[in-house]
C-alpha cells in the first residue's frame, strides 16, 4: 500500500504520465507508456520559456482530439483523449511551430488487468509467490517494452525493480529500512533474553490461545497511529507469545493485517487521516462545480475533516473487519483453510504447513536467548516503548513544523512525515535494545551487531517480495489497469446503488494495484463529483441526498482497504506475513475467505442497506449478527491448549 500522495489530482494524469516521449528545445510533451483502446489518457504539454502556443493533438488520420492555448512556461494537461485503434497512432502533438510524435505500445483495454491477475493466479496455484510476481512484472513490461521479449527481461529489472526499491518519495526505501532495522531489534531482544521474558510476564494473562488472541488483537487496535508501525510491532512482539500457545503463524498474519489498515483508517488522529481529508476536500471542490443552487453553496462551504468525521459510520468493511478479528478469537472458531491450519498447529503439528517458505526466518540461533541470559520482560518492553514514543513524538513534531503552531492535533497528524518517523523510532529501538543489553552485560559489542545483522537477514525474504510487489505496482500504472477499471465505474449507474458499485471498482482497483492509498487518490476526485452529478446537482443541502454522499466517499476508503486485504501483492499483506513469520501465500490463502464473507456482509447490508434507507447503526448490528450466525455455523472450535504460568 504505498502510501505518498500522487502528485497531482486529475484522473488520468495521475495514472499514464510518463517520462518526456519528445522534446523540443523550447517545449516539452509528455504522455503514457501505453495506449488502451478507449481508455481515456493524458497528454501534458510545457510550454516554451518566453511564449505562449497553440496546441493541437491529433490521432494519426488528422482527427483533432484536444486543442487549446498553453502559457509561457506553464504545464498544461489535455485529459480524456482516447483512441479506439492502432491505426490511430502516432498522436501528432503540435506545439506552435513544432511537432511531437506520441508512439507508444497499443493494447486492448482488458490486457491492462493480465499482469496483477497473472500473478495472483500464479501465487495461489504455486504457492510460491517471488517467481508469480516476476511473472506478473515480466508480462507488463513486454507491452511497455513494445512486445519485445528480451527488452521486456532487461526493463524488468532497470525499469521496475531498481526504480521501486529506491523511491524514496513514495516511502519504499524508507519502509525496507524500517523494516530491516525492526528486524535488528528484534534480533538484540531474543538474544539477551527479553523476548522470553515478554512471555513469562504475559503467561498469567494469555494462557490459553483464546486469550493470546485477544492480547494480540487489543494491542493491534493499541497502535493506532500508523498501519506499518502496526503491522511489525505487533507481529514481532505477539509472536513469542502465540507460538507459545500454539496459534498458527496463518492466524497471527491475520490479526495483525485485519487490525492494522482498518485501526489506522478509522482513528481521527493517524497518518491516513490528513491524506483522506486532503483528498476529500479535493473531491468536494470539484463536486461544487456539479451542484446548483443552494447546493453548490453546501457543498463548497462543507468541511473536508466534518465529511470524513461522518463518514466513519458507513466504513462497513473496517469496522465489521474489526468485530469479525474479536468473533473469531473471543469463540475461538475457524473455517476453511484458517480451521485446518488452526487444527494442525493446535495438535502439534506446526505452527506452519510443512514445506512453508516463511516471509521472516526465525530457524537461526540468533532467535535464540544466549544461554544464562535472564529473561527480564523489560529488556524487550522497553526498546518496543522507545520505538512507539519516538514515532509519535517525530509525528508530532514533524507535523507541528508543517502544519503551523495553531494548528489543532489531526492537523498536525495530517501534516507529519510517516516515513522519516518510522526510521527514527526503529533506529531509537536498535539503540536503546544495545545499550539495555551492553550495559547490563548480557550481550558483548560483537554479539550485539551479530544479532542486529541476524535480525536483518531474516527480514531479507520478505523484502525480496515487498520490492516484487512495488515493482508490479508500477507494471499496473504504466499499463493502466487503474486506469481502465475506472473506467468502468463512470457509465451511467442508478445513484442508490453508486456506494455499492464504488465499494466492488475499490476493492478491485486496490486488489490488482496491492495499494489501497493510490486506490483512494485515484477515485475520491472521481466519485464525489460523480455522485453530485447522478443526483442532479442537487438535494444535498435539505440532506436528501447527503447520506448518499457520505456512503460514496467511505466506500472508496472501505473498499480499498478490503481489496488491499484480499490482494497478495499489496505492502501491508506482506508486511503482516513477515511480522508473524507465516508464508506469505498461506497468509493470503487462510484470510481471502475471512475478507470476502466480511466484505460481502458489508455490502449487502451496508452499501446497499443504507443506500436504501437502513439507518447506518442498525445496518451494522446487523452485520455483527450476520457474521456471529455464519461463524457459528461454518465455523469450527479449535482445541485450547492450556499453559502453565511460567512454562513455554
């Protein structure tokens, strides 16, 4: 889920800009890789320095698809273009006196969805996801490449790989850092005793598996600032403790992925919440254009931050997510693929399939107390504290600076640097755990820096697949996958059911892109102004149509939020398997069901039920009672194992 804004709000420039296909001395044109049959795109010209031009775009039989002035030294974006054949290309660009050729690959619009769907396929068939993934990246990058196989090999790797590995304005290096330095802390507090000592202090409170789930669960709703910091804090921490009471690593991923996203989405004070605010009060502005009357008004005078506040009732997917997560722990039933790994780590079997390929390796000694080391809880507990502190603390002081010093705290929140922050608590962390542990003698200097490097080796796999997963993300944005199922959602649909049509393009959108953020940048501009639109422009002022609007916009969130957990190829999917040390594909296998019975409850109930007419409290009682009904009948219980309070 990569998480960095896009750069600029219009539909299809965020999504086919590319790098300058021809340029002039003076001028410059830019437009997408490659070119969908009637999917619309962008072509976004520079002007000259010192004087204005005319532009012309036209396909290559002469028919004019944009035209207009463009100032000196300004960008100007031609969107919507579209062209329904190859025969149609090169789109001649004229810039005054000079001409541009646009000569990119052509495919069929249902091509764009191959390489993410080829993957996944792929993933779940094989149960090997590293070479699914290069599958997927290979695919698209033939078409970018211009069906050329060779040139599609060697653009894999200089064009998608390397470029998605060291983004950093999107936070990918920043979170393999993070990560890998979490990973180094966690190797310091295993060897010098602290992580047993975790499980000793907690063996009073979780001795039974019901209650280790519990615990787990409370603690992934405790760390509600940011879904990363979430994801492998909790996982590292709770792991011990469930491994000790024989939770399969397949449901720890699935505690941690289902309380992390949808904690941090609905929370006021978090890092997504300036993002979705942003990217409402863009929505709203456009959708004022769309009203008339007292309506425009409304919805101009609207606040972004009221809208998202409103909002929080009708995010049907995060919030019955959440009560799902406790259901599941608090009668300890399971079905489908969770019940059989549930039932084998339950019997003793193993707390993973035989054969599993583990996203975090945690079969070396470096896992391992030193012998004679005391297992004190506080040698863990404390560099785990450090880390939260110092993230909130860079949050609110990087937000502070930002934001301004009157500022109010989810302001402040809204205009913090997640990525810069997580860096400095995960460092904060490594030192205090070496300092904890050189100072009372447990560890040498040496065996310090080979359980931090013990710690970043194990989080090697892991990373291998995150950059994957990133690299197909950029496959999906250069073919337009995004792009086309967008598409789809702006044909002529009845507005009652427009929050349930949202609701399945999100979770689609989010499911073959892996990012639930640029799913959101994508369609809130789209869908807020669509739904002024199918409404006439009108009965949002006299709140006849707001709830409609309200439903619109968190189904975006939701939907995003459910295909991010349903995709194999999305960053909090695989950061949740390397918290728990599960195989990534197991992960994605035991939870698919758990997300689409959820998703499909609150879809029925809620983006359907409210756009109806059911009041959004009864639509989510109603939920929780669906979800109790199904889990008691398709659910199975799993056999407790009881633990002494200081065995393991």
């Amino acid at each position: 889920m990569p998480r960095q804004p896009l750069r600029s709000s219009p539909l299809w420039a965020l999504l086919l800009l590319a790098a300058p296909l021809t340029a002039g001395a003076q001028d410059a044109v830019e437009g997408p890789r490659v070119i969908l049959a009637s999917v619309p795109f962008t072509v976004a010209v520079s002007g000259a320095e010192d004087i204005s031009s005319l532009v012309e775009v036209r396909d290559a039989g002469g028919t004019l698809l944009g035209s207009g002035p463009v100032g000196a030294g300004d960008v100007r974006e031609f969107r919507g273009i579209s062209i329904d054949s190859r025969e149609a290309l090169p789109i001649e660009v004229r810039v005054g006196d000079a001409v541009h050729e646009i000569s990119v690959p052509f495919a069929p619009a249902w091509f764009s969805i191959l390489p993410p769907l080829v993957a996944i396929v792929l993933a779940l068939i094989f149960k090997e996801v590293i070479t699914a993934l290069l599958a997927g990246i290979w695919l698209g990058a033939l078409v970018v490449a211009g069906y050329n196989p060779v040139q599609a090999t060697w653009r894999l790797v200089d064009q998608y790989v390397v470029p998605a590995l060291g983004d950093t304005d999107a936070g990918h290096t920043q979170i393999v850092i993070f990560s890998m330095l979490l990973g180094g802390m966690v190797g310091i507090i295993s060897r010098n005793g602290g992580t047993m000592g975790v499980v000793r202090a907690v063996a009073p409170l979780a001795r039974n598996r019901r209650r280790g789930k519990v615990a787990t669960a409370l603690a992934g709703l405790a760390i509600f600032f940011d879904d990363y910091a979430n994801t492998l804090v909790v996982g590292n921490t709770m792991r011990p403790i469930t491994d000790r009471l024989k939770v399969s690593r397949e449901k720890l991923a699935y505690l941690v992925d289902s309380t992390a996203a949808p904690v941090a989405a609905l929370v006021p004070v978090s890092t997504w919440v300036g993002y979705e605010v942003s990217l409402i009060g863009g929505g709203l502005s456009a959708a004022a254009g769309e009203a008339t009357g007292a309506d425009a008004g409304f919805l101009a005078g609207l606040s972004p931050y009221t809208v998202f506040i409103e909002s929080i009732p009708y995010l049907f997917y995060p919030l019955l997510a959440l009560s799902f997560v406790f259901m599941t722990s608090i009668m300890n039933r399971d079905f489908g693929p969770m019940a059989r790994a549930e039932a084998r780590a339950a019997a003793g079997k193993g707390l993973h399939r035989e054969g599993a390929m583990l996203a975090t390796d945690t079969a070396k000694s470096f896992v391992d107390a030193k012998e004679g080391a005391p297992h004190r809880w506080w040698n863990a507990g404390i560099p785990v504290l450090t880390v939260v502190l110092v993230v909130l603390g860079g949050l609110y002081t990087s937000g502070s600076a930002a934001a301004g010093p009157d500022a109010d705290l989810k302001d402040i929140f809204g205009a913090a640097d997640p990525f810069n922050t997580l860096l400095w608590g995960s460092l904060a962390g490594c030192l205090v755990a070496a300092v904890l542990s050189i100072g009372q003698r447990l560890l040498t200097v040496h065996e310090c820096v080979d359980a931090w490097i013990g710690g970043v080796k194990a989080m090697m796999i892991a990373m291998v697949i995150l950059t994957l997963a990133w690299s197909l993300g950029a496959v999906t944005k250069d073919v337009g996958t995004a792009a086309y199922l967008a598409e789809l959602l702006t044909g002529n649909l009845p507005l009652n059911l427009l929050p349930a049509a949202v609701f399945v393009t999100a979770g689609a959108m989010a499911f073959a892109t892996g990012t639930s953020w640029t799913t959101m940048a994508i369609l809130i501009p789209l869908v807020i102004p669509l739904t002024v639109s199918l409404a006439g422009g009108s009965g949002f002022a006299d709140g006849s149509h707001y709830g409609i609007l309200l439903g619109s916009t968190s189904a975006v969130l939701a939907g995003a939020i459910w295909g991010d957990h349903c995709s194999p190829i999305s960053d909090t999917t695989v950061l949740s398997s390397t918290a728990a040390a599960c195989d990534h594909v197991d992960h994605v296998r035991t939870q698919l069901p758990y997300a689409m019975l959820v998703g499909g409850v609150g879809l029925a109930l809620g983006s359907v039920g409210t756009a109806l007419g059911l009041p959004t409290w009864i639509a989510l009682l109603a939920g929780v009672a669906v979800l109790a009904v199904c889990l008691r009948v398709l659910g199975t219980p799993v056999a407790e194992v009881e633990t002494a309070e200081t065995g393991a």
